[in-house]
C-alpha cells in the first residue's frame, strides 16, 4: 500500500513547508500530497483561502502581496512555499499528489511541471493532479491529457465511482469516512487506483489493506511506511 505522507510530514514539521517535505522524504514514504492555491501568475503551497491558522498573517491570503506572503512565519520560522520551491527541493526523490484548492488559471501550474521534467529530476508519471473542483479536473484533462488526476470526494456517490471514470481520472480519493468495500471494488472495476485520506489509526490502515485500497494520506508516514515498506512510485 503506498504511503502518501500528508501537507508533508505534518506531525513532524508545519504542514505544508519545506521542512514537513524533507521530513516526508526523510520518513521513506515515496508520494507526498500538498495543497495549493493561485496567487496572481504564481502558486502558492497553503491549505486554507486565510492565513490565520498556518501562519502569523491574518485575513485572506489574496488580500497580501506575495512580497508579504513570503515575510510571514509559516511555524518554526518556515515561510509559505511556492510550488517551484517545493519541486527544487523534492527534485524527484518522491511522487507528488498536488491538491488544487482555489486555482483560478492552469497554465502557470502546467509551465512549471513541464519545468520540472525538463530542468530537474521529475518524470510526468510522478504527478498527480487532484481536486475537490472537478470542472478543474475537466479543464486540465482537455489542457493536459496525459497528466495523471485524482477525483477527490468527501461523498459516496449513488452511481459510485462513475464521476472519476467520466472525468479519465486516474484515481479516486476517498474519505476515510465514506469508503466501503463495494465503493473500492467498483473503482478497480472501473481501471482507477483508491486512495484514501486522512488515515492515522494502525487498525485503519489494517482495515484499507483488505478492502485492497491502493494508497492513503497519512499525517504519520514514518510509522505507516514500518508498517507497510515501500518500493519506488
Ligand atoms: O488530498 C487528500 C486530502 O488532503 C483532502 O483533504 O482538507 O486535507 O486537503 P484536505
Ligand atoms: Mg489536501
């Protein structure tokens, strides 16, 4: 089962820094998922739309330039990274689950990971794309159609995993909440991986194993990964 360590090692450094994504690295998990939003023609790795839980700024993120985004303490004196500083640092060592939250426009996220593989140590098959926002899903399939994305619902839909399978997505990403048996063996049957967020209960993830879930996000990879070693994404 892959290990697919959460905002980055979020236990072990603030979430989504370059610190929680060396400490990811370091945990041996080989995918990490982070969040990221649009701010003007750069992304920006961050959970929420306001800065007040993740950082000493107060008030919505698109309300600061990103001259002032970069001044704020993100914990531990880790400041707010752009997307291009988490792909220098990660440079290929892990797979990549890049959650889209508010993005307004793709193209700056397509020219960078285009960069990556042309100027670092990424391949394509490394990334996968996801979002809660499937008409974002459906714009970068049409822009990009061979960029790996995962459907992500909070839901069990009625028609099951039909949503993701419509949208030529590559996986489905399921709330620990919502998951069942029947919901996992329709994605296999439907050629889509599961993963399943966010797991941190050793029982759980025994639980994923045997329902055959492909991967889950996890706020505590080291210990998933003694649990479940890993071999290269
Ligand atoms: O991508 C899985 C998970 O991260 C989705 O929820 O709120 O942690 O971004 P959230
Ligand atoms: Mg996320």
């Amino acid at each position: 089962m892959l290990i697919i360590a959460h905002r980055g090692a979020r236990t072990l450094a603030p979430e989504n820094t370059l610190a929680a994504m060396q400490a990811a690295i370091n945990s041996g998990a080989k995918a990490i998922e982070f969040d990221i939003h649009s701010h003007g023609d750069e992304c920006l790795v961050i959970h929420d739309r306001w800065l007040d839980r993740t950082t000493n700024g107060k008030g919505l993120l698109q309300a600061y330039s990103l001259e002032e985004i970069k001044q704020l303490d993100a914990g531990n004196g880790e400041s707010v990274p752009t997307l291009w500083q988490l792909l220098t640092l990660v440079n290929g060592q892990c797979a990549l689950n890049i959650e889209l939250k508010c993005v307004t426009h793709l193209p700056p996220l397509l020219k960078q990971l285009d960069l990556a593989c042309n100027i670092l140590n990424f391949s394509a098959d490394q990334f996968l794309i996801s979002s809660f926002n499937h008409h974002l899903l459906k714009q970068l399939k049409t822009l990009a159609p061979k960029l790996k994305l995962g459907a992500l619902t909070a839901s069990r839909p009625v028609d099951e995993c039909a949503f993701a399978e419509n949208l030529g997505a590559w996986s489905v990403n399921l709330d620990i909440d919502t998951v069942c048996q029947e919901l996992v063996t329709d994605a296999h049957q439907r050629g889509l991986k599961c993963y399943v967020y966010t797991v941190n209960q050793p029982d759980d993830w025994q639980w994923l194993a045997r329902m055959g879930v492909d991967g889950i996000f996890c706020d505590i990879p080291e210990a998933a990964v003694a649990s479940f070693p890993q071999t290269a994404v």
